[in-house]
C-alpha cells in the first residue's frame, strides 16, 4: 500500500521536487530531492502539484453554520469537516465567555466529538476562550453578561468547567487579580493571550515576566501604538510576545498594516494568523444571528446593524491566499504565519517535516486550495 507522495513540495523557501512518507498519521520520512526510481513505486505521483502544510487556526468561534459552543456532536462533525475542505487541518475552537454551565455542556459534546472515528475532519486540540476576564469597555461585540473578575477562585472555576479543552485564554492584563489567574493557567499549561485590553506596555511586561504570552488579535480591541505609549503593539513588535494573532482579512488591519508585520524582523517567529470565524463562516447567507447579536455579511467580515465589525465568513486559507494573490504577502508569508508560526503553538503541526502531523493541502493552479490530507488521509470531496 502506498504511503506516501511525490510532488513540488514547499521546502521553506519556496516549491521544489520531493517525496514523503507517513505512518500512523505522522510523516515518516520528508526528502526535498526527487525519490529513486525503487522509491517512487511506492508513491503516489501528484506530477507539477505544489504541496505545503495544512492551515493551523488558533481562533475560529464555528464554520458551515454551527457555533463551537452550542453545536450538538452531529453539527461539530459538519463543522470540521467543512473547515477540513477549506485547508485548515488543526485549529482551536474559539468561545466567547459563557456561564460555567454551558461550558460545562460544551465540554461533553465535544468530548464525545472526539470519541466518534473520523479521518476526514478538521483536528480541535483544544479551546480558545475570548475571556471571561476582559475590560468591559472593550469587549467588542462580545456579551457582558459573563464577564468575570480575575481572582484565583474563578480561574480554577473556569478550567473545572472546561474540562481539561482550554488551551489559550484571552485576559486583560491591566486588571486587578489577573496576575493571580495567570499563575493559576500557568500552571495547567494554559497560554494566557492579551486582548480586549487597555493594556500599556508594563502592564504586559509583567504579564510575560514569568512564561511565555500571547496577543489574541493585533490592531483589534488593542489600545493603539503612539510615540508616548507603544502599548500591546510595541509589546508584540519587539519580540516579547511568544506568539501574536493578527486576522488577515485586510478589514480588520490595512493590507499594508498586515505587510509591516509580517515583515517585522522580531515578529518572524511569532506572528500567526487567526480567522476570527462566525458561525456561519464558509456559507453564502447574508444574514444571521450569532453571539446574540444579528449580523450580516459585508465582504469577508459580519457587521452589525450600526456597521460594528464582528468577526469574519471568509476561511483562513481564502483570507492569506487572498493576500497573496493581492501582492501583500509572499508566499513565504503565507506559510509562516498560516501554518508554522500557529503550529509551533500546537507543537506537533504546520511543517513538512518529519514527525509532524501528515497534514498537508495541494494548491490550484489559480492559488486556492485543492486537495486536502489530514493524518495522510485524503479528505473526500476536498
């Protein structure tokens, strides 16, 4: 049987002839070189197919329709599937702040989500909570009835309700107790994440003085960069921040904004791109509710009926793929802060490399997303 292929595989630089091979889901061996004659009768030849790494999203709150906080396990498996079709392979499924019971709910769904076999399906190792322990004032289109004040006690609530799913939280630095939670999340290997903050420049100094931090959307829900207060931005322009969530749909930053930072020497290795996902992501529909709030499509993003934004409908790889296409990001761009970047979060994923995941997407000849592996398992209908 064979287990493996031959194509122009992305190298880190750019797409050259290779072959790679995979056992139990993993990649086995990956050589940028063409295979012998005696190795390529056990690949499957994909000819001219220029071949990279699956997407790797660290926040998308659903996808096709389905809320990762409310879907059934039938709607979560729609949803990954689809998400799988799109070319994102892994991901974190992003919530907003809900009360411990509904966590709680979630948790049991997907718990029993992941219990179902499914190769064709978009990998969710954990969750990414959008709070509950926010500034109020800049929550965005998130709801203020769950907010929380940080305080130890309601940190280890919320990682009981979660149920061992939480892998990244969103969190204001600048508010009293939020300390105490960070060595709380800490210490179950919890990421906390910069966003929907007034955060000044100290206030994430501290934050990042004791482990690694992240920042969940640069440029969104951020106080702004100035000459007197370079804030979250300056934070995350200089390196301190382990990994920094930018949404490239050029709505939310500028496309030339995008550029700068994915050119920023310091932010190289830290930069990953994140969809911000709605539900209803990936569908046609123009109108719909999401977050308790009705929305409706404009472009790739949902705006509410005041024009507020609040989230996007086009996928991750559409988004980056888009920018490169627009000439504001190089292929290498893509790669890096769509794949590699946001897998070294997840640790085992976004690399043609050996010992990865074997995730991997073709691309078309037009640039979008053809064929999709997952675990070297061709995803139907992809």
């Amino acid at each position: 049987m064979k287990r493996g292929i031959q194509a122009q595989l992305w190298n880190g630089k750019k797409f050259g002839e290779g072959w790679m091979t995979w056992k139990a889901g993993c990649f086995e061996e990956v050589h940028f070189e063409s295979p012998s004659k005696k190795q390529a009768e056990l690949l499957h030849d994909l000819g001219q197919s220029r071949v990279m790494p699956g997407f790797v999203d660290t926040l998308l709150h659903g996808f096709a329709g389905v809320d990762c906080g409310e879907g059934s396990v039938k709607d979560l498996q729609r949803m990954t599937r689809g998400l799988a079709a799109s070319g994102v392979t892994t991901a974190l499924a992003g919530f907003y702040p809900l009360s411990h019971a509904k966590l709680r709910a979630a948790a049991k769904r997907w718990g029993k989500w992941k219990s179902e076999r499914g190769t064709a399906r978009t990998r969710i190792t954990g969750w990414h909570i959008e709070g509950p322990f926010l500034a109020p004032d800049v929550r965005g289109a998130l709801p203020r009835k769950d907010l929380l004040k940080p305080s130890q006690k309601s940190a280890e609530q919320l990682l009981k309700a979660c149920d061992g799913w939480l892998h990244l939280c969103t969190l204001a630095p600048e508010l009293k107790g939020t300390m105490d939670v960070v060595e709380v999340f800490r210490a179950a290997k919890v990421v906390p994440s910069i966003g929907h903050t007034k955060a000044e420049y100290l206030d994430c100094a501290s934050l990042a003085a004791n482990g690694d931090c992240a920042i969940t959307h640069m440029g969104n829900r951020l106080p702004p960069l100035t000459a007197r207060e370079p804030g979250p931005i300056g934070f995350a322009m200089e390196g301190h921040a382990a990994w920094v969530g930018v949404i490239p749909d050029m709505v939310h930053v500028a496309p030339e904004t995008l550029r700068l930072w994915a050119k920023t020497p310091a932010m190289k290795k830290t930069l990953m791109a994140t969809s911000d996902n709605l539900s209803h992501a990936g569908l046609v529909a123009d109108g719909f509710t999401s977050g308790g709030k009705r929305l409706q499509r404009s472009g790739a993003v949902a705006v509410d009926s005041k024009g507020n934004l609040a989230g996007t409908l086009d996928s991750l790889p559409e988004m980056l793929l888009r920018a490169h296409r627009d000439g504001y990001l190089s292929m290498a761009d893509v790669v890096r802060i769509g794949c590699t970047n946001p897998g070294r979060l997840i640790g085992d994923c976004g690399a043609l490399d050996a010992g990865h995941r074997a995730d991997f997407v073709v691309l078309e000849e037009g640039g979008s997303v053809g064929p999709v592996w997952i675990g070297g398992h061709r995803v139907v209908g992809a």
